[in-house]
C-alpha cells in the first residue's frame, strides 16, 4: 500500500465538496503531502525560520552552511546554536534578526518552551501555538507548519498563508483573496481535512478566475 494511501479519505471528502473541489483534484491528482516526521520542533522550527522570505534554493544553503559548522552531527544541538560567534552564523547567511530567534528557539528547546516530540504529541494544536509563538520572532504561521510537517496535524488551515488564499481566490474565481478569518469561517466546513486541503490549495493554478472550467 502506498504511503500515501492515508490521505484516500481525505481527498475523497475534499472532492465531494463541490465541482470546484473536484476538478481540482482531479487536476493535482493524488494527496503527495510528505511530513518530515523523524525531525525534532527545535530543528523543525530553526529550519523554518531559515526558509523564511526566501527561495528554497537560498534556505538549503543556509542550512548546508549551518551544518557544516558541526560535521559531527547530522544537525547542530541547541547548544551548538548557543555557543557559535555571530559572525559565523551571519557568514551562513542569516540575518541578525533570525540569528535572534534561532538563538531564542535554541534557549527554548533547552528551557522547554520548545518541547521535544513526544511532549509536543501530547499538546493539542492551539495549545502548542500559544506556547511556542511566544518566542520573539515565531509566529502562528511557523508553527502551523511544524504542525504540518513534523507532527503530522491532520486539520491544520494556515489562514494567514498566501498561497493557500490565493489558492481559494483562484478557486473560486474571486475578484480578491478571503481575509484570514474569512478563510477560517469557510475552512472549517473542510475539518477534520484541513491540511489536505491546504495543500490542494497550494498547488491551485495562479490565474485570474477560474482555470478548473
């Protein structure tokens, strides 16, 4: 069975919403979303701010950069992070504001703030968002995704992401994107398939109306 068979209910649900539904995932094909399940919330969240504004070119440079200064792990711990001189980070090509934040994500991963796995997989959603973005530079949208990616949240809808109301603009053949909390009214319809459906609406074509008709 494919690994992706988990999400068959998922994208049946999401087809049968409407035709609009279901021409786009007739058009995608297939649920590909691939969690990277084994990675830790302090690494999942270091990488995340890498990536942050950024090609993934640019973010998978950074980090080779960033693992390179510690060869000896497969990625660099809390106290790596901690210890390493400004300069040497900023020559990995982060700026001095998310030198800042890795930095207090790396403090958190050590004070607890930034729980490991296990203590996360015990924490609902809002809770562990409430609890992480309190961190000077983390916002809900970071989480969300180390919600998506690394935990593997099943009914996760990351309203304040772009792509995703662009994706419904486009969708729907709006003249404008949904505000977030628009979004949020409309996306609940979509629970408990959240995360399926954001990456559906990832992969919308960008254009103006409806390219599904």
């Amino acid at each position: 069975m494919s690994i992706f068979a988990r999400y068959d209910e998922s994208v049946a649900f999401l087809r049968d919403i409407d035709d609009d539904w279901a021409a786009l995932v007739a058009l995608v094909g297939p649920c590909r979303h691939d969690p990277k399940a084994a990675r830790e919330p302090y690494e999942a969240l270091v990488r995340a701010i890498s990536y942050q504004q950024l090609t993934a070119k640019a973010g998978d440079a950074i980090i080779t950069r960033l693992k390179a200064l510690y060869p000896e792990s497969a990625f660099p711990t809390p106290e790596n992070i901690i210890s390493t001189e400004f300069d040497r980070l900023r020559a990995c090509g982060f700026s001095a504001t998310k030198i800042a934040t890795i930095r207090a994500i790396a403090e958190g991963s050590l004070s607890g703030l930034v729980p490991s796995r296990d203590v996360a997989a015990t924490m609902d959603d809002e809770e562990l968002i409430a609890q992480i973005v309190t961190i000077k530079g983390i916002g809900r949208w970071t989480v969300e995704m180390l919600l998506m990616y690394s935990l593997e949240r099943m009914d996760i809808l990351p309203v304040d992401d772009f792509g995703v109301r662009e994706g419904y603009r486009a969708l729907k053949s709006l003249v404008e994107q949904p505000k977030p909390n628009e979004l949020r009214r409309i996306g609940a319809e979509w629970a408990p398939h959240r995360t399926v459906a954001s990456w559906y609406l990832w992969r919308m074509p960008r254009k103006r109306g409806n390219v599904l008709t």
